[in-house]
C-alpha cells in the first residue's frame, strides 16, 4: 500500500476493483465501512462477478476478466476529455510536460523497438525523454509540444471510447459513465479516491500494467501522497509483505535491490546502471544511496569477509540469467532439469497453474522435501486420490521428506502487513509433537551444509563458510537477533560528518536509520527500508499504541511502518508546490516556514524549502511521477489493453497483436492456451472468505462454512446446459477438466462483449484432496501456465473453459 | 444456570410462581445487526462455534452461500443470501438468522416444561436443558423458527445471546468477531439510537424504505435488524413481516388448558371408579413366564 489500512478512513471514494476486499480482507475492509458511516464515502465495486463486496456497494459494473486496462484507460480518457484531472498537481508532480523522443512510437499494438523473433522489446532507448546537453529531460511547461508526455497520453488512451470500452470489457455505457462521473469528482482538491486490488489486477499476463493504469489515474486525479488516496495492494498472506521486502523474486536481494546479472562480473558493472545522476535539476534522486544500501546488505551477509579489496564480496553473490520464478521451476521440473525441490510454505501442487505439469514435475525430482506446518497436496502428489489425484504411486519415485513446522501462533517474530507496517507476534502456544520452527529447521541445515563444506570442499566453498551466523543459539536463533541483523548496527566506530571529532555512531550501536548508512564497510543492515524497526531505544515492531493524536489515522507508536516510520509515502504531495495544502480537509504534510511538518513522517528532506523545487517523488531522478515509465517496464511505457493468452476475442484494437506480445511462453506450453470455438465461456479463480488459501480446509469451523467445492455459473449459462443449483458439473480448460457442483446464481450475468452475449464462470481456489472439506479436484488443473510480462505473476484470473452437467464423482479409494 | 434462586429471571416457563421482584432496574439489552454494513463473512458463525464448543458436522454444498443450510442443534446462527432483482440492479441480501429474543416470547409461553425456558431481566431468553423435555412446543411456539431439537439428547438448542458473557459485561462473540461492526451489541435505548443514525445514512443512499425491525407482534425483540427495505422484510430470506405468537399457543395455555385439565381429572376419576368397580388388573402365571422369556432374549 502507498497509504495504510487506517487511512482508507480518510476517503471520499473507494474503488475496489481487481480485488474483493470484503471477502478477501474482512477485516481490512472495516475502513471502507469506516469511511462510508462516518465520512460519507461511496463504494464503487468493479469485478467479473457481484461479490460480497459489491453487497455493500453503492454502485457495481460488471467486467470481463482480462479487460480491466481498457476499463481504466477509457477512465483515463474521460478524465483528460472532460477536465477532471488536478492540473496544478499533474504539471508540477507528474512527468505530464516532459518531451518524449521521437524514436517512441506506438503503432498496430506494438511500441517501437519489437523484435518478432526473440518476442521482446529489444530496442527500448525511444522509450526515454529528450535531454539537452547536460543529461537534464527537457520538458515544455505549456504542455503545448504534441511529444509532450501529456499529450501522448492523450493521443494513446482516445481510442478507449465509452463504446470501445463496452465492446472490451462488456460494462454496459451508463454503468462505466456514471463510474467515470464519480472518480472525476475526486480530481478537486478537497476530496480524494482510494484504489483497492489485489490478485485480480496482479494475476494476469498484464498484472503490472493493470497496477500501473490505477497509478496513472490516481496522479492524473493528484490523489498520490494524500490522505485517503494512493494506490493500495491489499496483501493476501500474513507476512507476505515482508517475504517480499526481503527479497520475493528471485532476481531481488532485500530492500528491492537487485541481483546482479551474468553480464555485471564485477561491482564497478554492476554499480555503472546504477548512480541514479538527477535528470532535473536539483532533485533528490535518493537512489544515489544505493551502494549504501548495498554495501550495507553485503556486510550483513558476509560480515569481516566483505571488505573494500574483494569489492565487499560481491563474487559471493549469484549471478542470474534469468529469473527463477515459480512458472520456470515447474517448466524446469517438468523437464527433468531438477533433481530436489523444498518446497517451504508453499503448496507447490494447489498454488502453480496447470496441476498436471506441477504433478508430472515433482514425479520426476529424486528427493521433495516439504516444511509445513500441515499435511499439503504436494507432499501427497504421489498418493492416488481417486480421480482427484489419479496417479499410480508405483511409478513415482520421489523421495518425500516432510518436516513439520511450527505455526505463525507457535513461534515468535515480525510479520509486516499491507501498510508496510512490521509488527512482532509473540508466541502464543507451544508446537505440537516434534514440530521445529522453519528457523531452526534452516539453521540446521545450513550448520550441515557449512560442515559439509568445510569438511569436502567443494568448487566455491567460500560464500557458505564466510556467511554471518552470529547468533547466541546458532542452531535456532533468536527472532529478535535477525531482526536487529535486518536493522542494521555500525560496525566500527562512526565519526560524524559534520564534527569529526564526535561519533556519530559507536561500534556496535544498532542503525536508528538508513540515513546514517555507509559505503565503506563501517555500518551493515540486512533491509535498508527496514533500518529503525530495531533501534537502541528497543525493538518498535513491539509498539502498540493505539493513540493518533490527529485522528488522521496515523497511529504513529503502533509497531513501525517502513520506511522511516512513515504511513503515507509520497506524502510531500499533499502540499501544493508552495508547501501549502491543497486543501484545508486534506492537509496532511506541508511547510511550516522552517521544516515540513504534519501528522506523519514526511517523506522529503525535512528542512529542504519549497522554493528549491525539489520534487515529491524523491526516489526518482526527475523527481517527479510517471505517467509515462520509460524503459521500466518490459512491455510498455504506457499500459495497452491486450488479450488474455486464453483469449476470447480477437483484440478489437489491434486483431494482429491480441495478446501481450512479450509474455514468456515455454516451450513445452506451446499448445497449452484455449480457444474459444471450443471453450466458449470465460473463467476467472477467486477466494471465499470462509476459507484462507489451502490451510483452512485442515480447520473444522472454516469446513463447516464452506464445506464444498462449487462453481458459480449464471441462469443463462446453467439453463442452457440444463444445470440446477446443486447439479454435478465438469468444467474444462485446454489442461484438464474438474468436477464440481454448480451454483447457479443471478450474481453472474451474460454481457455483452465484442457485440455477442458472453458467460462468465467463477471457480474458488481453496478445494483439494487433503484436509476436512469433502474432497475435490485441485482447481488449477484448469489454468494456465503463464505469467505476467514484468514479474511472471500466473494468469490465475481469465481463462477459458467449457461446462457440462454430469455424473457426482466416483468416492475416491481409501488412503492409509 | 438459571434456576429460582437467580434474582435475574422475568419470566419462566410453565411456572405460577412469582420471579424474584426485587431487581428492577436491569438494562434492556439488544444486539442491532445491520445488514447494510454485513459482508457475509461468516466470522459471526465461526466464533459462535468457537465460543459455545459446537461442532457442528462437515456438511455439503447445495449451490449456495448458505453454509450450513439451516439452523441447527450445532448451528445457533446461520447467514441467509438472497438474490433480489429490482429492476436492472440487483441486491444480494444476506442476514444473521438466529433466535431473536422477542420481549414476549412465544417459545416460553408454549414450553410445558416448569423453567425449561427462562426470560432475563435484561431481556435475554435462554434455554435450561436439565429443565428441557424434548417436546417441541417451543419450536411451534416461535414465530422466527428458530429452536431445534437435538437427535441427540432430545434438548431444545438455539442462540443464548451469549447470556454468559453478557453477564460478565461482554459482548456477544458475534459482535465481539464481526470485522465491520454490523453487529452491535448495547443497551436497547443506545441500539434504537444507534439504528437512527444509520436509517439516515441509508436514506441519504436512496434507501427511501430504510428501518429499523423491531416488531411490535412479540413486543418487541431484543436482536433488531436495520434493513435497506423496512417496508419488505420478508425479501431477507422470508423475515417474517408481522411476526405474532401462533394463536395455537393462546388456544393451548388458554381456552385448552382447563379444558385439558378437565380431561386429565376425568381421566383419573374414571380410572378410580375402573378400579373400585372391576378391581386390579390380575398377572396370571403364563403372562410371568412370557416375561420371563422375554429378559432372557427367548421371547418373539
């Protein structure tokens, strides 16, 4: 989130849309019921399916699933068209004015520098500004030259008309102008919209681009750094927000820096892409501080051995090619590329597309071993489940460890929310039988393989044996100890730049924040962004005040929000260009005449006066946002509405380029993807509120409330197939085909797409073969095994299928 | 836990005797569900099992949301979705069903059970098991349908409104887990006034018909809904409109009862003038033997 849960409050608007955060974040959504009883906020809901979110909704469209960038583009249309965009706030925080090269095109689908046969941009340097002779983009503060990015913006989104966006995503006109009306009002400043998604926006093969379309409007609106604005993921799994400040891809090291690539053999390569040089004048560019940041993590991981003579033990580090994400480990198991998997807190066998590869994949490594603290799916891919699992454990010969772990109640630690908030979690009960923490589990097994080293040596030893393991119990460390590791402590004395006769910071004094990071070995941190969580004054993640002195919805002393403590990043920006608020309703941050001051953290240098004219967004080089990315985004720098791989329709914009044009697709995928003469209804996957992913179904009181696996189908769609509530149907993708019963609803209605009326199907995730709920077929035997273009998040949300009535399935046999 | 001795009971079933009068002052209490903020999530459901240990069975899907079903021995609150059309929108209306603990309660007028049902001062009608006969009077007798006799032990079971956190000055589990506050839970002055402000909310949404449901029929009840469409309850899976104690309670504690207890006296009077005219029932040698066989497992 770039705003916080208790800030949803402060809203005059909410959009949910590409999440359903009433069902999947219950308790979460207590601010939207907030904002609507005592701030008089509406909700609007946007979703392929009229969920319990929409149940409270003041207004609710139908989408397509798939469509959601031609819905947000013809927004964006709308509010350019029709002068409700915060024109102030666009000129001077967005990249609204600067010119763009000539190179960058846009032309039948495709953005200049395609290259058919690697299906990628290899060309992307037109996707850049015009600079002058000393590197700074030139920019025209008229907005008149048509390069202007504005006016590209303009020219790229007019093709989203209310009736292309109908004819895309079949909302019906009315519904999406009245929707349109409504975030229009929230371009003035004294109101404000909140956006709300989550894996409805993310799982897609333009996951990212989706996102991006929201961030768009919400500049264009100047709803950025405002309270009640921003752009909010809703985060599924506790602690996924910190799994992924710690480094969730596989090309990430914590803090969102990046590993290094094959091609960057040395630190000077590596750094060369990274000084990060302002491209206006006096901004702050902070990502100048990345070797810092850098050299900080590296003295965290390697300690004495990172020194400034091995270039702070960069050769350590894995070098990638390409990204091992989940899509390409399955690819590679199923290829027979892999010899073990472990597979931590991940039911591998329910959460990867196409069950079928996930299943002929583990079949063929020599050894699994699963640390979880339930029986999972993937440690059972070998039993026979009946046609739920229907495999012959006689040919599979992986060798399955399971190690039973504690739970999140049965250990200790940090766990970080939606808000970046990092809060401790005390233990709560002991394990049951043998259970060891997932810590303990991997402090054993890294001793081993220290040992193992140590003792055989091997072709590069040095990265295990010099790895920092500086705990009092080295077997199972203390969750306190890592996390002050993560904060970071000076590792030699520190003299102050200011006054070198004073220290700054002593040996051993824990970070009080990455501002006092270093370049030259003297301090080491873990997680730039997390520095402050532990400080000398104690560990702030134990914090629970429950006071906001502002009623802002600040809760300053409550745990620690990275980073710096602050709850609304780029909050800068709820001042006008002067330093006043843009309005009074939404102060938030402003300039009091010597230092920006407000209910939160600003995020800017504090003393650093207006009329510098430093922008708000500090940690790019312009200072400013960006509707137009540049070259950061592998498929565009503006978001273009593209076809589902499974697609439905042939892209009415551009029918030669239907789908995403650079989305990976594995060879062995090559015939996965559905056509709609034979899978004629669209599918989306969804969650139930009753149930939390593959876990609950082991919880007697979430089986009881949603016992069974269903599919949720419209009258139209159930009376042409002849189906009633309760009726067995299979439902069939180009992987495979599921049983379920039907749930025949008037919540799923057929839309208009493309001219010709389209049904829309919804499966649930949560239904597989082992736990309390009645047995089912594991639904991504159904989805396909792609991913989004950025970051290979799997298009879980639109496919196609076809659905019959059929038999109950046959009671699968019983398992010792 | 309620017997006579408490100085809590209003009222108590098939009883003559005069609760204890001293208290008088206790608190009306009343949980407002308000469906308009409600997200069907359940979590009321889940900690009503938690907090009262139910374990309720692992049951189907019958193409619904409605999970489990219905009410149950195990299941003292269930929600209920409906699909409502009007015109191009439509509504899902999803309502917390459970006992609705009516100030004048139809299930404790028609028990036959002396203190198998009792009535709280604060308005709380609760069930006592070790009182309970299995009779099913009490399911007739409510005009929600809410009691349900288990197969079990042959006891009436519904919703308690947590009487045992309310008496320690907790809120009912439900309030205490519903994440939007859709469940209230106070004095019933406090709820109605609460109820108003959110009316109002609603009506400023275009819910014209927007209110609160506490009906006048069983004197009011001490669980309210605020509705969206006050004017139509019966949208919410069939909420009674006008909910009133079936006249078959009246006709049976009423006109009947004398009638009944005549019969009873008849009965016993003819029996004595049975017995004084043709004497005992005799047991004759071959009815022991046939006993006797019988015990042992011979017998037919």
């Amino acid at each position: 989130m770039t705003n916080s849960w208790n800030d949803i409050k402060n809203t005059d608007l909410v959009l949910v849309m590409g999440g359903n955060a009433a069902e999947a974040h219950p308790c979460g959504f207590k601010w939207v019921v907030e904002a609507k009883a005592n701030n008089g906020a509406k909700l609007i809901v946007v979703d392929p399916r009229f969920t319990r979110t929409a149940a409270v909704a003041d207004v609710y469209a139908p989408i397509r699933p798939g469509t959601d960038i031609a819905f947000l583009s013809g927004v964006m249309r709308y509010l350019l068209g029709n002068n409700k965009i915060h024109q102030e706030y666009t000129k001077a925080y967005t990249n609204a004015s600067y010119l763009v090269k000539p190179g960058f095109k846009f032309e039948d689908g495709l953005f200049s520098g395609f290259d058919e046969g690697r299906k990628a941009y290899v060309d992307r340097s037109g996707w850049d500004y015009e600079f002058d002779e000393q590197g700074m983009a030139k920019v025209d503060e008229t907005l008149q030259d048509p390069r202007c990015v504005i006016n590209l913006l303009k020219a790229h989104v007019e093709r989203y008309t209310p009736e292309m966006v109908e004819r895309i995503c079949g909302t019906p006109k009315d519904k999406f102008l009245k929707i349109c009306e409504m975030i229009g009002t929230t371009s003035t400043s004294d109101r404000t919209m909140t956006s709300m998604y989550a894996l409805g926006w993310t799982q897609h093969t333009t996951g990212a681009q989706n996102i991006r379309s929201m961030a768009m409007i919400q500049l264009l609106l100047g709803n950025m750094g405002m309270p009640g604005g921003g752009v909010n993921a809703l985060r599924g799994h506790s602690n996924v927000q910190g799994i992924t400040d710690l480094a969730l891809l596989s090309t990430s090291t914590p803090g969102y820096l990046v590993l290094p690539t094959e091609k960057e053999t040395t630190y000077a390569d590596y750094m060369k892409s990274r000084a990060f040089k302002p491209i206006r004048p006096g901004q702050t560019s902070f990502w100048q501080n990345y070797g810092k940041f850098f050299v900080s993590q590296q003295k965290s991981f390697f300690g004495a051995a990172a020194t400034k003579d091995n270039d702070w033990a960069y050769d350590y580090l894995p070098k990638f090619d390409v990204g091992y994400d989940t899509l390409k480990i399955v690819d590679m198991m199923a290829a027979g590329q892999m010899n073990g998997l472990f597979c931590q807190g991940l039911n591998l066998m329910m959460a990867a597309p196409n069950k079928t590869k996930v299943q002929a994949g583990l079949s063929k490594l020599k050894w699994l071993v699963v640390i979880d603290p339930l029986e999972t799916e993937t440690a059972r891919f070998w039993e026979n489940h009946g046609e739920f699992n229907n495999v012959d454990p006689k040919a599979i010969q992986t060798e399955v460890i399971v190690l039973p772990t504690t739970t999140f109640a049965e250990d200790e630690g940090s766990a970080t929310n939606s808000s970046r908030v990092i809060m401790w979690h005390w233990k709560a009960a002991e394990g049951p039988g043998e259970v060891r923490s997932d810590m303990e589990i991997m402090s054993d097994l890294f001793s081993r393989l220290k040992t193992a080293y140590a003792k055989d040596g091997g072709a590069f030893p040095d990265p295990i044996l010099n790895l920092t393991w500086n705990y009092s119990n080295p077997h199972n460390p203390d969750a306190a100890e890592v996390l002050k590791e993560i904060n970071g402590y000076a590792v030699e004395d520190v003299p102050d730049p200011a006054d070198p006769s004073k220290l700054l910071l002593r040996a051993g004094q824990l970070l009080p924040n990455f501002g006092v990071m270093r370049d030259d070995g003297k301090t080491s941190g873990g997680c730039w962004i997390y520095t402050g969580v532990y400080t000398e004054a104690g560990n702030m993640s134990m914090r629970r005040d429950a006071s906001d002195p502002t009623g802002k919805g600040v809760f300053p002393n409550w745990g620690f929000a990275w980073p710096a403590n602050r709850r609304v990043l780029y909050n800068r920006a709820s001042a006008d260009p002067n330093g006043k608020p843009w309005s009074e309703r939404k102060k938030y941050v402003w300039w009091n005449g010597s230092r920006w001051t407000g209910p939160d953290v600003p995020d800017y240098a504090p003393t650093v006066a207006p009329d510098k004219a430093v922008g708000p967004f500090i940690m790019n080089p312009e200072g400013t946002a960006r509707l137009f990315a540049r070259a950061a985004m592998p498929d565009g720098p503006f978001p273009e509405h593209y076809e589902p791989m499974d697609a439905y329709i042939a892209n009415p914009l551009h029918p030669k380029v239907t789908t995403n044009p650079v989305v990976r697709v594995f060879a062995a995928d090559a015939n996965a993807f559905g056509k709609p003469d034979k899978f004629p209804i669209v599918a989306t996957s969804y969650r139930l509120t009753e149930h939390f992913h593959y876990w609950t179904k082991n919880a007697h009181a979430n089986a009881v409330l949603q016992p069974e696996l269903f599919v949720e189908m419209g009258e139209r769609l159930a009376a042409a197939k002849g189906v009633k509530d309760g009726d067995w149907v299979e439902v069939t993708s180009q992987r495979g085909s599921i049983k379920a019963k039907a749930c025949v609803t008037k919540r799923l209605r057929p839309i208009m797409v493309d001219g010709k009326p389209c049904d829309v199907l919804g499966v649930p995730i949560h239904y597989g073969f082992i736990g309390l709920t009645r047995k089912a077929h594991p639904m991504n035997v159904l989805t396909p095994p792609v991913g989004d273009a950025s970051v290979q998040t799997p298009e879980y949300k639109a496919f196609l299928v076809d659905v019959k009535k059929t038999t109950p399935p046959a009671q699968s046999p019983a398992v010792a | 836990m309620a017997t006579m001795q408490s100085l809590d009971i209003r009222r108590r079933s098939a009883s003559t005797e005069v609760p204890p009068q001293v208290r008088q002052s206790a608190i009306q209490v009343a949980k407002l569900i308000d469906v308009s903020k409600c997200i069907g999530c359940k979590a009321c459901q889940a900690a009503c099992l938690e907090w009262n240990d139910l374990k309720a069975p692992i049951g189907y899907t019958d193409g619904t949301y409605n999970n489990p079903t219905d009410l149950t021995p195990t299941s003292w609150t269930v929600m209920r979705f409906t699909e409502y059309e009007k015109g191009d929108d439509l509504e899902w209306l999803i309502r917390k069903d459970g006992c609705m603990h009516c100030d004048d309660p139809g299930c404790l007028k028609a028990c036959p059970a002396p203190g198998a049902i009792v009535q709280y001062t604060n308005g709380i009608v609760d069930f006592v098991s070790e009182n309970c006969i299995g009779c099913g009077y009490c399911v007739k007798g409510c005009p929600f349908n809410v009691p349900r006799i288990s197969k079990v032990d042959r006891k009436a079971y519904k919703c308690t409104l947590c009487v045992d956190r309310v008496s320690v000055g907790q809120a009912p589990a439900c309030a205490k887990a519903c994440p939007t506050q859709a469940i209230y839970f106070g004095s019933k002055e406090d709820m109605i006034v609460h109820a108003e402000h959110r009316i109002a909310d609603l009506k400023s949404r275009g819910f014209e018909k927007a209110g609160l449901y506490n009906p006048p029929g069983v004197g009011g009840t001490h669980v309210m809904y605020v509705l969206n469409h006050a004017d139509k309850p019966s949208l919410y899976s069939g909420l009674p409109d006008d909910p009133r104690i079936s006249p078959m309670v009246g006709l049976w504690k009423g006109v009947m009862k004398p009638i009944s207890l005549a019969a009873i006296a008849f009965a016993g009077v003819f029996g004595f003038l049975h017995y004084i005219t043709k004497g005992p029932n005799e047991v004759s040698d071959t009815d022991e033997r046939k006993a006797d066989d019988l015990a042992k497992g011979k017998g037919a």
